[in-house]
C-alpha cells in the first residue's frame, strides 16, 4: 500500500493511518541527495541518490513505540521466540533494540558499527553457542545486504543461531528477491522505499554539471535528519 511519495507499506499489521502519521511526522523520506556510503574508503562503497532517516522517526516517542508493538506482534505470529536480538551499535538502533529486547524478553547484542556506517568485528554482549537470534536493523539502504547478510553472517560467526531478521525501511535493490527468498517465511519489513544504489564508477549523478556525492557518515546523515542538507 502507498502511503507516501517513495513510501509503501510492507507490514500487514501496521495501522495505514499509524504509518502514514509517521511519515507525516517524522519526515523521513530524503530525496535528491548523492551519497556515498559507507563514508570511509576501507571496502566497497555505493552512491545514494536518496536517503531514508529511520533515525528521525524512532526519535519520535509514539512513532517508534508504534512500530516496536508491530515488530514483536510480527515475532508473536511468527513465533520466533529469539533470545538475543543482534544489531548495529549505533545509537539510534541501540534505543528502539533495547525497547524491543524488553518487549519480546530478548537480550541485545551489538556488532561494532564504525563512524563511516561500516561494519567491525567487535561484538558487544554476550551471545552463548546456538543461541536464536533475531538480527535487526532500523533501515537496509542498499536493499537487504545488511540485515540479510552481513548482521546474519556476524552472528552467526559468533556462535548463534539466526531465526529471522527485520527492519524498519528496505531500500531499492536486486538484493530485494534474495533477500526474500533467504528469509521467506521469517523477514520483517515495515517500508519499503524507493532508495536506489548504484556502482560509483556507474553513478548517473558523477556526470559534470550535477550535485557532486558527499560523504554519508553519521554526522551527516543526523545533519540531513534535521534538514540542513
């Protein structure tokens, strides 16, 4: 269901009036940007012409109690009964993670999310031999690498068992089908958005006379959230 320029909802449980009010509200939805993420030069990076700021909406006390209730309604159906749930570091995911870990009597677990928006190797929390695990996100931008790969492989990596995987906002992708396919019966989304990606060397945007790409840290993302693009 469309609910907003760029925005369709994905999660049949999610009231459309709740959603549309949080896109009215929170304003998420950033267009005609040229991004590039992550932000440092340490692996492969992608151009953004869009962006999609999960962060201004969880910052919104009713919003995000809105959709931390949708997720673990989600978890409830589904019933995935996760004892950890495995996610970014960042600040904005540890609040809605630690609300949703109380939620659904979960423990977090944080991978290592560097300034740049990469991912580390350092986990913080304890994750136990065969633990089920849900891995989370607030939004995948490039369309399902993160939450259904690389947060998937980490935990797994550190021993645990990964059950299902979610996110607030998925972006644009061909990873969109793979993703689905991976997770058919155990992936949460509750927008979809329409953020496309593309190769820096392929970037329409790199043409001369267009905005050039600056740099999607967090500082930059947080400083696009309140609109001083």
């Amino acid at each position: 269901m469309r609910i907003a320029e760029g925005v369709t909802l994905i999660s049949p449980t999610l009231d459309a009036e709740r959603a549309r009010r949080i896109i009215k509200e929170a304003d998420p939805f950033l267009t005609g940007q040229h991004l590039a993420y992550p932000s440092d030069h340490d692996g492969p990076q992608v151009h953004l012409e869009a962006y999609f700021s999960t962060e201004a909406i969880v910052q919104l006390p009713e919003c995000a109690s809105w959709l931390v209730e949708d997720v673990a309604r989600w978890m409830t159906a589904k019933n995935l009964l996760p004892q950890h749930i495995f996610a970014p570091g960042t600040g904005a995911v540890r609040g809605f993670v630690e609300r949703l870990s109380k939620a659904v009597d979960a423990k977090p677990v944080y991978l290592e999310t560097k300034p740049s928006g990469r991912f580390g190797d350092t986990i913080e929390g304890s994750l136990p031999t065969d633990a089920s695990v849900l891995t989370f996100n607030l939004t995948s931008v490039t369309g399902g690498r993160c939450i259904g790969f690389r947060l998937p492989e980490a935990a797994t990596r550190a021993g645990g068992h990964v059950i299902g995987t979610a996110a607030i906002a998925l972006g644009t992708s061909p990873l969109n089908d793979e993703l689905r396919s991976k997770f058919s019966d155990n992936l949460y989304i509750a927008f979809h958005v329409a953020v496309t990606h593309h190769n820096p060397d392929a970037c329409p945007a790199n043409a001369i006379g267009l905005r050039p790409w600056q740099e999607a840290s967090a500082e930059s993302i947080a400083r696009l959230s309140r609109g001083g693009a």
